[in-house]
C-alpha cells in the first residue's frame, strides 16, 4: 500500500515538473497547440540550389492564405538554426493582409557562419492561429583566398622602408670601416719604412 503511494506521488511529481518544463519553453507549446489547419502557409527558399556560401543571403518567399475576408494585423517571423540547435538568426515583423499575401524577405547569412546544414523556420501567426513551416540550406565553404588589403600594404612598405634604411646604414658602415683598415694599413706602412 505505501509502495503505491510512492509511486503515484513520484509519477505526479514528475508530471508536474515536465508541465513546468513546457510552459518554459511558450515556443513549443504555441507552435503545437495553436496551430490550425485552416492556415495556409507555403514557404519556397531562393537560391533554389540550397548551397550557400558565407556571407550570401536568402532569399524567402512566403505564400499565407488567412481565409479571412477582413484585413488582419499578420506577425512573420523567421529563425534560422545550426544543426546543433543554436539560433543562428532571427527576424520578424507584422503587416496588414486580406485573405492572401505573398511576402518575400532576405535573410542576411553571416560570413563566419560554418559550414554545414541549417533550418530556416517560418512562423505566420494572426489572431489565435499560429502555423509554422520550415526548410533546410546548408552553408558551403569557400576556398580560402589570400587577400591584400591597405593594412597589409602599408605594413609591408614599413617593412621595406627600413629594410632600405638598414642596408644603407649597413653600406656607409662599411664604406666608414673600410677607410679606417686603409688609414691604418697606410700609417702601419709609412711607420714600418721609417
């Protein structure tokens, strides 16, 4: 009899805590809880080869088909997220739609972003109605280029500069030592012929 209160204390706890896990994270349960059916959403990424380079952007096209006669308030937002889960991006914005709209964004890729697979997630919400679709792109690296810029060349003439200077120095050092061998090479055999 105590072991099965135990258990069913345990099992209420447990459900009590994943309750409070959930209303933590609105997010997961907006997106399932909310979402109708009745809200068409159709999302096409540009370019359509799905590989994009470091610091290019995409293009997205956004189709929402609110089945409303009236003019209604229509938030978007987009996500965009590594393969790790980590937010890698985030926008949105709201605008007036009459029964159907097609909304096209440019998402700013980052150019230090890695290479891999990406998930671009587009939620539509009005009302009490939320829809969420999404789309994968993976990022492709570039081969490395090695570029010269103006700090790089004022740092190399710098260098030249007082490669130049040293070289000089080094001359008119050894022009002075020169002379110096002679001079005393001379007075050594002037002195030895007295």
């Amino acid at each position: 009899m105590k072991r099965g209160i135990a258990i069913t204390v345990l099992v209420v706890i447990i459900a009590v805590a994943s309750l409070f896990f959930l209303n933590q994270n609105t997010n997961f349960l907006t997106s399932f809880a909310i979402a109708e059916d009745n809200v068409g959403v159709n999302v096409d990424l540009y370019p359509l080869s799905r590989e994009i380079k470091p610091g290019d952007d995409i293009r997205v096209s956004t189709r929402i088909d609110t089945g409303e006669k009236e003019i209604l308030d229509v938030a978007i937002s987009y996500t965009i997220t590594d393969n790790r889960g980590i937010q890698v991006f985030q926008k949105s914005r709201t605008f007036a739609v009459e029964k159907t709209a097609t909304v096209t964004d440019t998402l700013n890729i980052h150019r230090t972003l890695d290479p891999g697979p990406y998930l671009v997630d587009v939620e539509v919400s009005y009302k009490d109605k939320r829809k969420s679709e999404k789309d994968t792109f993976n990022v492709v690296a570039e081969p490395t280029e090695i570029t010269f810029g103006n700090r790089e060349a004022i740092l190399l003439l710098i260098i030249l500069i007082m490669l130049i200077i040293f070289f000089v120095l080094l001359w008119i050092q050894n022009r002075r030592v020169s002379r110096i061998i002679k001079e005393h090479e001379k007075y050594d055999i002037e002195h030895i012929m007295k």
